[in-house]
C-alpha cells in the first residue's frame, strides 16, 4: 500500500498534477474512450496508465496487455517508450524491461493479424505458410494481375471500394466471397492482399468460437491509439477481440480524422463508445501551446467550432493578405530569413492541384534555400510507385530470402538509387533520403527485434506507403510539406499558405457548399466541411513557437490568374483580424 502511495506521489510530479489526466490513469472505470486534442499528453496516459494497472494489479501481467495503433511505426515508437519508461516509473530493473519486452502485446492492426494467420492460418485455413515472405499486393495490383475471372474481380473490387467508402453493408456482404478468393490466390500463386492480412484473421476470428474465446481471455486490456483513424477492418477485428470483461482504453481526437478518403470511419469513436459501453473523457489542453497564449485560444476556437459552438472569445493569429500571390511567396521568403535557430514548415493542402505551389519552389531555388520537398499525399502517384518499386526490389533481394544483412540492405538501397538516378522531380530525392532514414532505424532495431519482427516492420512500411513517418529523423531546417505528410510532426515556426477558396478547402467541398457567396459558413460549419476543418486544426497545431496563415486575392489554376476569396477557414466565429498584415 505504501509503495503504492508513492507511485501515486510520482505520478503526480509526472503528470504536473494535471487532473484530466490523473483522472484517467488513476480511474476505477474499466472502460475509458479518451478525446484526446493536440498536445495534451496522451502518450505520457497512456503510458502511465498501463504502469499504474500493473503496480495495483488491475492487470495480472504483461501477457495480458494489447495496444494497438494505426501504424507500424507509431507501434514501435510506443514499445520504445513503454520499455525505457514503465520500469523506472514503478521502480523495477533492466530485468523488467527485457520481461516488458518480450511479453507485452503492441501492433497494428496488420502486425497482430499477421501473427494471428501465423499461428492459426494452418490448422484453420490449411495454410502453412510465413505470410512476411510471400508476395503482398493491393486489392487494385491483384486485379491487375488477371489471375482472376471476372466475377472475382468483382468481388475483389466491390471489397477494396466498401472499406474506402467505408460502407459496412457491402463490406459484410461480399466478406465471405473475398476471403474465398484470397484463400484461392495464396494457395495457388503465393500471393496475398494487404487487406486480407486482417480480413483473413477477423473470417478465423468470426467463425471459429474457440479461437475467438482464446484471444478474448488472452488480451484483458486493450488500448487503442489513434482511434480516429480506424478503417471497417481495424473496427471488425477489434469487435471480435472484445467480450463483456475486456477492459478497455482508447485514444483519439475527431478533430484530427483527415484520413477519410482513405477509409477512416465517420463516427468511429461514437460508435465504440456506444457499443462497448465506454466513459468518454476530455484531455483538452494544448501543452505544446502553453507558453503561447494566442495560439491556445486559438486551438479552442477551431475545436467549437466543430461542434457548432459560438466561441466567447477572439484569437487573433499572424494573417498575411497579399494582392497576388507572388507577394505571398516573396514576403514568405523574406520572413524565412528572420528565423535563424528554429526549424520552419511551409504548409500547403494539396500540390497536385495547386499552381501556385509551383512558384514557391522557384523562388526558394533562386534565393539558393535548401528545403526538403514532401509535397505529397498519401493518394499521389510518386508517392506510391516509389513504394512499390522500392519494395519489389527489396522483396526480390532481401525480404523473400530472410537476408536482413546490412550488406544485403544497402545493395538494395543502391538498387533504388540507381533506378531513380535520371529523375529530376525533387520528391523523389526527398524520398530515397526518407529510405536512408528508414535502414538505418532498421539497423538500429535488428539487436532488439527478431528476423520476422523486422521482416514485418519492412513489410509493412513499404506496403503501407509508411517513409513519410520519418520525417523527424532528416535534418533540413525548411521542409516544404502537405498537411497529411506531416500529420504527427511540429516545427518551431509554421506557415500555413494558400488559404483561399478552391484550394482550402478544395474545389471539390466548395462546389458543394450552400453558405453564401461571402465564404461565409453562417456561423455553423456543414458536415462537408468537418474533414476540412480536421486538416486546418492539423495544420495549426503543428507550430511550436509561432504559426502564420496567408492568403493572396488571386490564384493561379490551370486556365490561368482569377480572383478569389479567401478561406471560409479564416472566417469561422472567434478568428480575429487584429494581426493581418496587408501586402501590396
């Protein structure tokens, strides 16, 4: 008891006597959903929340604890953090850690189905197989592939377009079938899906009671990390891991949900609220805001206004108003140069459709600025051909034949160079150096992991279009990025530009708008404009020290200079205009 107490007193110094926070950690409720906004400390929760359960044996081991997040890489940031800091905050030795290591449960969703088919797919499905080694495509490079009649390409497509849309009802429709086929392609063309590495453990889970039974009494505590974005898959699986004793934890923020063209569930967090019973509690305060007053009120305003609430106060953020968009950039350039020691982001939504863009990267080659350009998105075409070329190399190479040497490795690495030697497109030197990042994180691993371990890890990277999570490791003190490619990042300084209509939010939301021709949302932002609203909250909250939001009255687009409004964004209830600077 007494030990407890002062795991209680160190805990409280821990977490600097932050009540939301020591409320959930030290909560009797057994079944806790977190909204968890930007920067206030869910990773330090959950951590402490997984040490505090232990020390007052609310879980009887390690063995019994499972947490997922939504990547690979997010997966293994989170183990590192529970290894080096469970231990020391309950007191115990390195003997402990190493105990941690090898027993605690933490994945994604593909890493823990992965391990689901491995034990399971051969006495079940009579697949006998190590699903790391063979070929892994997606749903549309299967169909490609014409090994299917065109009923199963049917099936195969109808599957991949429900869990995009996600539409529960075609996807529970087609389930069976598409599994049926998958089964058909392993066994006779060594391939897989990716996502049939889930959708083949939730057919095991959902049909064999006694496997379902034996996870359910495996895993007692669950925690889920970056709930928001849960796909019907990640949903389909948890639900089969769950039974009316598991106990839950669950993180994640609707506000930062950007991953909906790609599957991510409206409502998802409501929905496992309600049908799992679970206390819903609010970890609001931005801490990477707290030493910049305007900054935090202006998290606040955004958050209320998601939930169509009128904010009783007035943020009043650098905004930058040019008459064209050339006087955007060159004052852009000219402000770079005032920060000597911070690192800086420039900020845009989307390069594809953005020609203006285009003027910003010519303007920092003329002014000799070195910057690191990740201008993509998860949907663009370099983004993901370099993927699969990097990984059909390393799959020939390395992975297929369990040579995870060094050696081996950097043949591979000057495989991939060789091949994009002729490329003048920036992107693609930015992403062979997000592959250097990523060997060498795999060197780093390869004393600690085993084989298969870091064979998954690989594969699932590459698979899951993942470098872009290794941004923090490149050491460019300007990165010019897409809001999605630096979702889980910061910078000292951040400019947020382009803030026009057509742009951000897109042509597409705007056609769809019915507020007035002002861009003005009548003080109730629409459910078409909440995706955009999350990316714009993204946005700002990656600003460490000090955020700058610009817009020009023209734009320039593919038939040409038209004008322009700007960003019903920057007209939302509660976001001032005292700061805007005028540039002419």
């Amino acid at each position: 008891m007494q030990n407890n107490q002062k795991f209680i007193q160190k805990l409280i110094v821990e977490h600097n006597n932050d009540e939301q926070q020591l409320g959930i950690i030290t909560s009797n409720d057994n079944r806790i959903i977190v909204e968890a906004a930007a920067g206030s400390g869910k990773t330090k929760v959950l951590i402490s929340s997984i040490a505090y359960r232990l020390i007052t044996n609310k879980i009887t081991s390690t063995k019994k604890i499972l947490a997922l997040t939504f990547s690979v890489n997010a997966a293994y940031k989170i183990k590192k953090d529970v290894i080096e800091k469970i231990p020391k905050l309950i007191g115990k030795n390195e003997n402990y850690e190493n105990d941690i290591s090898k027993r605690i449960s933490i994945s994604n969703y593909h890493g823990l189905s992965r391990k689901i088919l491995d034990y399971y797919g051969g006495k079940i499905l009579f697949i006998d197989k190590n699903f790391n080694l063979i070929k892994t495509l997606s749903d549309e490079d299967l169909i490609k592939l014409n090994i299917l009649d065109e009923h199963q390409k049917e099936i195969i497509d109808i599957f991949s377009k429900s869990i995009k849309n996600g539409d529960y009802k075609e996807y529970k429709k087609v389930f069976n079938k598409y599994n049926e086929v998958i089964l058909k392609v392993i066994n006779e063309y060594d391939t897989i899906t990716y996502n049939s590495i889930i959708s083949l453990a939730i057919y095991m889970l959902s049909n064999n009671d006694k496997l379902r039974k034996q996870y359910q009494k495996l895993f007692e505590y669950i925690i889920v990390d970056e709930c928001q974005d849960t796909n019907i898959l990640g949903y389909d699986l948890l639900n089969n891991l769950i039974n009316e004793d598991t106990k839950l934890l669950f993180f994640g923020d609707p506000l930062q949900r950007i991953y909906g063209f790609i599957g991510a569930l409206p409502n998802v967090m409501q929905l496992f609220e309600t049908k799992h019973n679970m206390t819903k509690i609010t970890l609001n305060y931005n801490y990477r805001f707290k030493n910049n007053k305007e900054l935090l009120s202006l998290d606040r305003i955004i958050r209320l206004n998601s939930q169509n609430i009128i904010p009783n106060e007035v943020a009043n953020p650098f905004i930058i108003c040019s008459k064209n968009y050339q006087l955007e950039y060159k004052w852009l350039i000219n402000k770079i140069k005032d920060f000597d020691n911070e690192t800086i982001t420039i900020l845009v939504k989307s390069f594809n459709f953005n020609k203006n863009t285009e003027y910003l990267l010519e303007l920092l080659d003329e002014n000799n600025i070195n910057y690191f350009n990740a201008l993509f998105s998860d949907e663009s075409d370099e983004y993901i051909m370099f993927h699969k070329k990097v990984y059909s190399i390393f799959y020939e190479e390395a992975i297929s034949k369990m040579k995870i040497t060094k050696k081996v490795l950097e043949k591979c690495y000057r495989d991939v160079c060789d091949y994009y030697n002729d490329y003048t497109n920036k992107i693609y030197s930015s992403l062979i150096i997000l592959l250097r990042c990523f060997l060498d994180s795999i060197y780093e691993i390869s004393s600690v992991y085993k084989l298969n371990d870091i064979i998954y890890f690989m594969v699932d990277v590459l698979l899951n279009n993942g470098l872009k999570q290794y941004m923090n490791r490149i050491n460019e003190k300007l990165v010019v990025a897409t809001v999605h490619s630096f979702k889980g990042l910061e910078s000292d300084i951040v400019f947020v530009v382009d803030l026009e209509n057509k742009i951000f939010p897109s042509y597409q939301t705007c056609k769809k708008c019915t507020a007035n021709k002002g861009c003005m949302l009548n003080n109730v932002v629409e459910k078409i404009f909440l995706e955009e609203l999350s990316v714009f909250y993204v946005a700002i909250t990656r600003a460490k020290k000090q955020l700058f939001l610009s817009y020009s009255e023209n734009q320039k687009t593919p038939f040409g200079i038209s004008s322009c409004n700007r960003s019903c964004l920057l007209n939302l209830p509660g976001i001032g205009f005292e700061n805007l600077i005028y540039i002419e």
